[in-house]
C-alpha cells in the first residue's frame, strides 16, 4: 500500500471535515475569481493543498495509533512492571494516564487474586490435614479393637471412649468450617436486636460452672446492672461467648476465670479474663489467624479446632466492634470486645 493510501486511511474520519471545508473554499474563490483560468488554477492548488493536509493528519494519527497500539501489545506481553514505563508522549497524557491506572488496576486485581488462591490452596490442606488426624485416630482404635482387643477387658473401653473423643472432634470441626464458610462467603444472617444483659449471660455461664468445677477452676460472673440492654445479635453473641469461655477453660490449669460487663460511655465491655496459660507476644497478633494454634496437640487434645477465634473475630466485626485481647504467658489472657447499649 503507497504511503499516500495509508494515510489517507488514518485520516478519514476527518473526510467529512474536509469536504465541507474545500467546497466553501472553492464556492467563494468561484464567487470571488473573474475568469476561468483563474478558478481552475486556483482549485487545483486548493486540491493539491488538501491532498497533503490529508497526508499529514493521516500520518500524525498512524503515529499516535501506533504507538498506543505498542503500549497495549507491550503491557500484554507483561513487558512493564510498574506503570512509570508507559509513555504515549505529551499528546496523549490523558490517554497515558488512563492506560496507566487501568494498568495498576489489573496488577493489583492480579496480586488479589493471586493472594485469594493460595490462602484457598492453604484453607484447603489445613481442611484435609484437620480431617485426617482424628480419622485416622479412630480408624486405628476401630482397627485394633476388631483384631481382638475388643475382647480385652482393660483396654476395649479405654479404646471406644478415645475413638468417641475423635468423633467429637470431627464434629466440632465440621460446625466450625460449615460456620466459617458461611460467614466468609457472606450467607451468615445477622439479626440485630436489644436484649437484657444479665437475664442473657446468666445462663451461659451457668452451662460451664460443671466443666470449671471438674478442673477445679473458680468461675465468676461479676454482678450486672439489671436493666442493661445492648444491641447486637443474640444468637451470634452466645457463640462469641461460649468460645471464649470455653477456651479460658480450656487453656486454664488452676485459678479461675472471670466474666465482667463494664459500661463505658454509649457501649459496655464484656470481658473473658483466665488465669491460665497466657499467650506470648509474638503469638498475639495471630490466634485470630484460621487453624493457627500456639500448641497444637493441646488444642486438639482438649478438642479444639484452630476455628473458633477466626469465627468471634469475625462475628464482633459484623458488630462494628473490635476484639482485644491482652495477655502474659504464664499468668493469663483476657479477651474482651464492645457492644452497642
Ligand atoms: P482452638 O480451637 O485451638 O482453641 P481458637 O481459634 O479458639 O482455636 O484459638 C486459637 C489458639 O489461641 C488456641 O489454639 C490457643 O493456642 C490460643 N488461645 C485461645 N484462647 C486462649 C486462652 N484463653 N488462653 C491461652 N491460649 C488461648
């Protein structure tokens, strides 16, 4: 194709323009001109004019094209890494900058989704190894017993019993991940309401006064105000509860743990503090983490599932609150979070 036709292909769209243009041009020089020589002199070089107005328009706009056309092909074969690279020039700066934030758009939608797949990838092997433990626990105890231990007075019951505590397990798992997958793909139904404090709380606390006394932990429910109401989903805040209350207990060898709801301005504190184990430092900052345990085995032993922090955190955010939590190793921990009264 001559250079001529090209250009003259990039610059028709402005043909329209041109036309209009000429023809009032020549309209007026045919008006204005006193003989035909003249005019036809004239035309001519109105015609020789726009064939290279045409010509250079043409050639401007192949050259912007051309160079948009190689920021596009370049960013598709991933030839930038930041989007300083892109340059279209001083003519097309607006056009740049567009390129450019549509540019950090897609790599930051990359690096999520990126991010999104491999904390999939994780959720899915801490799934199947949390499954595997406790099944192959009873597949062992069953396995044993069916090859003549079943008939072995001092061990059948202590196996059965240990092969019923995985089971329990397996249970507490499966509601913790079919809560967890609820909460997070956004199916859980909040339903908020008022609703009295101590007439609430009472009997929760109440439901753990056995398994405290069984371990010989003390277990106080400091006296409520009355008539507090707070605002929050019931349902949902009794889980809160019984995990963490049920987690003092668990990480909690002697001493006691303590149930307070302190008012503080337009909210009230309800507050889970345990003279147990503690928490260091460095683990603080992830026990909301899903699966993160400080010790595994003795989570599993007393029959955690490394979910139930992830589920509170998630259920006080559905609340517009904050969990805190303070803690020292060895002397205990203290979870606590707002609520609205
Ligand atoms: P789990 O089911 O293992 O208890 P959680 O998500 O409830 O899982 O808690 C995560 C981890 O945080 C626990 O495994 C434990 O190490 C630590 N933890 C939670 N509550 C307490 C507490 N009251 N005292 C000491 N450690 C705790």
């Amino acid at each position: 194709m001559s250079r001529l036709k090209e250009n003259y292909l990039y610059s028709r769209v402005f043909i329209p323009e041109f036309l209009s243009f000429g023809l009032i041009i020549i309209l007026i020089t045919l008006i204005l001109s006193d003989s035909f020589i003249k005019f036809f002199i004239i035309l001519a070089l109105i015609i020789i004019f726009f064939i290279r107005l045409i010509d250079s328009v043409g050639r401007k706009r192949k050259t912007q094209i051309r160079i948009i056309q190689k920021a596009i092909d370049d960013i598709r074969n991933n030839m930038f890494s930041s989007p300083d690279e892109i340059k279209l020039g001083k003519q097309l700066f607006e056009l740049e900058s567009d390129i450019k934030s549509m540019f950090l758009k897609t790599q930051n939608d990359i690096a999520n989704l990126k991010k999104l797949e491999q904390v999939r990838t994780e959720f899915l092997g801490n799934v199947s190894h949390e499954l595997r433990t406790p099944i192959f626990a009873i597949q062992g105890y069953l396995e044993t017993l069916l090859e003549g231990a079943i008939d072995d007075n001092r061990v059948n019951k202590i196996f059965l019993s240990k092969a019923f505590h995985h089971t329990n397990n397996l249970n507490n798992l499966l509601h913790d991940l079919i809560d967890i997958s609820m909460i997070e793909s956004g199916q859980m139904r909040m339903s908020f309401r008022y609703f009295n404090m101590k007439d609430f709380i009472d009997p929760i606390v109440q439901d753990f006064a056995l398994l405290a006394e069984e371990k010989h932990i003390g277990m106080i429910l400091h006296e409520i105000r009355p008539k507090l109401e707070v605002f929050g989903d019931k349902t949902r805040i009794k889980q809160v509860l019984t995990n963490l209350i049920s987690n003092a207990i668990k990480y909690t060898e002697q001493g006691k743990v303590e149930i307070m709801v302190l008012d503080e301005g337009k909210f009230c504190r309800i507050i889970v503090r345990d003279s147990g184990i503690g928490i260091s430092e460095k683990d603080l900052g992830r026990i909301f983490e899903r699966f993160y345990r400080v010790d595994k085995d003795r989570s599993r032993s007393v029959g955690g599932t490394g979910l139930g922090l992830a589920i509170v955190k998630h259920i006080i955010e559905a609340h517009n609150s904050r969990i805190d939590v303070k803690s020292s190793p060895g002397l205990g921990s203290e979870f606590s979070f707002l609520l609205k009264k």
